[in-house]
C-alpha cells in the first residue's frame, strides 16, 4: 500500500512540475511575439540549453560504421592528421561523436574539428563548423561534437606545439 502511495505522490509532483514549466514557457514566449521557428535561439532559454547536454546522453550515437575510414582510435604519434567522412544519416537530425584525448594530463595533444555537409537551412555555424577550441562540447580531455544528419568531415590533428609521444585520440 505505501508503495502505491509513494508512486502516487512521484506523479503528482511530475504533472506540477510540467504544468509550471509550461507556463514559464508560455510566459517566455509571449513576452516575445517575433520568434518563430526560423529564428528561435536557444540560449534565450535557459531551461532548453541546459536540458540539451543532459539529453545527448540519451540521443544517437556516432557508431565507427558511419564513418570512413571507420576507426575507433587515431594514434597521432605515427601519422600528425586524420581526416574521417562521416555519413549522412537521414533518421538522426543529430549524432554525438564524443572523443577521448590521451595522455589525460597537462594540455591536450590534439585538436578535433567538425565540417559539416549539407547542413539544413539556417543552421547555427556553432554547429556546422565545431572545434576543440571553440564550438562543440569539451572539456579538457573529452570533446563532444554534433554531427548532422547530412554528414560531414572529422578532422583529428595533432597540436604543434606539443611532443607527439603517446598522443591518442579515441571515439567513445
């Protein structure tokens, strides 16, 4: 019986919380009559952009076999570049790539880029052209690009100025 209750009570504060976050969102929006879906911008709302990370998680994943050639790891000790086509993918608007940067320590050895191909109309250039250095999700060591259902080119370097020896980069 309390375990009845307690899923009871679990929907409850679900609907309210819907209920008020539908209307901060109702509220939002009619205090701005010009947006519309061609130039809505995200980070007007907070809600929505700190949501977007939290929900890659769950969202499609870029798999090695959409990519050519379809590696999983690119030692950047033997070879300086790697350049990856990845292709569309008409059911996903969006993929997450995520790469690992090793060694872990200090500043990371490698630099990752995104080109897209094709990219819908009116597509944010954050997003059509990621780096590691700006655009796309990262930290120091892990970098999370945004791939488009279109494709594109991944491109994974090696820093300049750093010493080649152990550079790994891998796709998570």
């Amino acid at each position: 019986m309390s375990g009845t209750k307690v899923l009871l009570v679990v929907l409850v504060v679900i609907v309210v919380a819907f209920i008020v976050l539908t209307v901060m969102g109702v509220k939002t929006n009619k205090s701005d009559s010009s947006t519309t879906a061609d130039n809505f911008n995200s980070s007007s709302y907070s809600l929505t952009s700190s949501l977007g990370p939290v929900l890659a998680k769950f969202g499609p994943k870029l798999s090695p076999n959409q990519m050519k050639p379809s590696a999983t790891s690119f030692n950047l000790q033997t070879k300086p570049t790697y350049v990856v086509s990845v292709g569309a993918d008409s059911s996903n608007q969006f993929r997450t790539a995520k790469f690992v940067i090793q060694p872990a320590s200090g500043t990371p050895c490698a630099s990752i880029s995104y080109q897209a191909s094709n990219p819908p109309k009116n597509t944010p250039s954050t997003i059509t052209n990621q780096s590691s250095t700006g655009g796309g999700n990262s930290t120091k060591h892990q970098i999370s690009i945004t791939v488009l259902s279109g494709g594109g080119t991944i491109t994974v370097a090696r820093r300049s100025s750093v010493a080649p020896v152990g550079c790994l980069v891998s796709l998570q």
